[in-house]
C-alpha cells in the first residue's frame, strides 16, 4: 500500500516528467520549426507522438538511475527533495530561457539529497557516477559536435550541384524524419530518468524488488507525462535552439537533428542517462560550423556551456538543501 510520503514522491515526479517534456521540447523540434519543415502545431504533436513511443521502449538508464548512483537505502522524502531540487533548477532554467539539462539537474540533485541525508559522501556510488553520468556528460556533446559537423560536409559534397530552393524542398521534407527520430529518442533517454526515481522509491518502500525492472504502470504514466509536457511547448528555448546558436537551413537542420539521435540512442543503449539538450545543441554548432566557423554564435553557445557545467554542482546543492528543509519539518 503506498504511504503518503511515497505519494508525494510520485506526484512530484510526474510532475518533473512533465516539466521536463515542456523544458527539452525544443531539443526535437525547434530546428524543425526555424526552417519551417513543419508548423509549430504540427512539430509538437509530432514530438509528443514520438517522445510516448520512445519512453516505451527500453530501461537501461531507469535503472542505472534506480540501481546505479546511490549504495544506501534512502527514505522517502530524501527522493521527493531530490525531485524538488531538479524541479526548481528546471523551473528556473526554462525561465531564463537556458536548455540545461534536465538529466543532470536530477542525477546532481539525488547526490545533494543523499550526502545531506548521510552526512557524508561514501554512499554516492562514484565510480558508477563517473561512467554512467561524468563520462558521457563529457564526451557526448563533443561526438555530437563532430557527428554534425562531419555530416554536413558530407551534404555539401553530395548535393553540390544542386540550388538551394531543391535542397531546401528536400531537406524540409527529411527533416519531418529526423525531428521525429530525437523525439523517439528524447523520450527513450529522458523519460526513462524519472522511471528510474519511481522505481527506486518503489524499491526503498518495500513494494518493488531490485530485480524486477520498471512496472510497466511507471512507464506508461511517464511517457504519458513527458508527451503531456511536450504537447505544451518551451518556446523560450526553442528561439534559443532554433535560432540564437546559428541560422539554421532545413539541410544543416536535417544534419543536426540525424546526427543528435544516433548519439542519444548510442547512449541510451549504454544504459548512460545523457543530456539531449547537451547532444543537440552541439550537433547544432556542428552542423551550422560546417559552412564556415564563424556562423555559429559563439558568445550564446558559451552561456549554454556555462549552463552545463554548473548544472550538476548546483543541483547538487539544491537537493541538500531541500532534504535539509524537509528534516526540519517532518
């Protein structure tokens, strides 16, 4: 039977899932939108469609996220200040119109609560911290850097001779795909974070064995809230990512998006719970860098990479202060 404290787990992190969707709309659809392959209304519902699928497919990273962080068994209210720690930064993130990543303001955020819960920092699985979440936060925005880069020189060499108005034609069609393979693979990294909290709380309450995987009502209410989320839009950061980084033609919109998925499901197939904001930014830089170096905004692309570094100390604090709160009123 659920406690109350383990309702409000729940609830906090549908709500996070929620956030999230209207947060990382942008990473699927904003390049899509710029170029005008598709109408704002359509691109969304196209993502929201995509990202429910996605969230259905696997759990490697729900369960590095359950299994994979924290060695100690924690309380309830120790995951609900995590989650209320993501869920500010999140918050406060998508107001400044920042694409941080959601991933790591949770992953940073259950670390902060089980410090502040432990009175110290053994219970944090570190090794596993540094392959699943520092290595991959690392490394995946730079092969998506390259991955952008190296395809769009590959469209100009293939489709040199062709005018710009036959490209565009073909490139705005093939970008419906591409902006629907991020949404898929949004949806089967991203959700699956917010599936591993559930289950981890599931687990600490006595109601879920380590070994059973994600019940399949986890995944379904977390696809549900991720599409629910994504259906609502973040126009904030879709100017940011669809326009401020670099201007974006439907070819290296296509470039982008195709080179961003094949890195995001690499990960996901890894079980390593990446940013997609982090892997589409960079694949966008990449992408918009091909032509010439200077086309890129290079000034914007710093302040989002300010934003990436910071994330995970911030919400680290933001998730011990939280837990700390919650002790002094329970």
């Amino acid at each position: 039977m659920l406690s109350g404290i383990l309702g409000c787990v729940i609830v906090f992190a549908l709500i996070f899932e929620f956030i999230n969707g209207f947060h990382d709309t942008a990473n699927a659809i904003a390049t899509t939108v710029y170029t005008r392959a598709l109408t704002p209304k359509k691109a969304i519902a196209l993502a929201a469609c995509m990202n429910l699928v996605g969230a259905m497919v696997s759990e490697k990273v729900a369960m590095t996220i359950s299994t994979g962080l924290v060695n100690v068994e924690l309380e309830q209210y120790v995951i609900l200040g995590a989650l209320i720690g993501a869920i500010i930064w999140n918050l406060f993130t998508w107001w400044k119109g920042i694409p941080s990543s959601s991933s790591h303001a949770l992953i940073g955020s259950l670390i902060g609560a089980t410090i502040v819960f432990t009175m110290g920092v053994e219970h944090v699985m570190w090794a596993g911290v540094l392959k699943k979440v520092i290595i991959p936060l690392v490394t995946s925005p730079f092969i998506g850097l390259f991955i952008g880069f190296g395809f769009m020189k590959l469209i100009f060499m293939l489709f040199a001779g062709w005018s710009q108005n036959k490209a565009n034609k073909v490139f705005r069609k093939l970008q419906v795909f591409s902006a629907a393979l991020v949404a898929y693979s949004h949806g089967n990294n991203d959700a699956q974070k917010t599936m591993g909290i559930i289950t981890l709380a599931l687990i600490t309450g006595g109601l879920l064995d380590a070994a059973s995987g994600v019940p399949l009502w986890v995944k379904v209410a977390c696809a549900l809230m991720m599409a629910l989320g994504t259906s609502l839009g973040g126009w904030k950061i879709m100017k940011t990512m669809g326009g401020g980084v670099t201007k974006l033609q439907p070819a290296s919109g296509f470039a982008a998006q195709t080179a961003s998925a094949l890195v995001i499901e690499a990960m996901s197939f890894l079980g390593a719970p990446i940013s997609t904001t982090q892997v589409i930014t960079t694949s966008v830089m990449g992408a918009g860098s091909a032509k010439r170096i200077s086309a890129v905004k290079w000034g914007i692309a710093q302040n989002i990479i300010v934003a990436w570094v910071v994330t995970l100390p911030v919400t680290m604090v933001l998730g011990g202060l939280s837990v700390w709160v919650i002790q002094l009123v329970i």
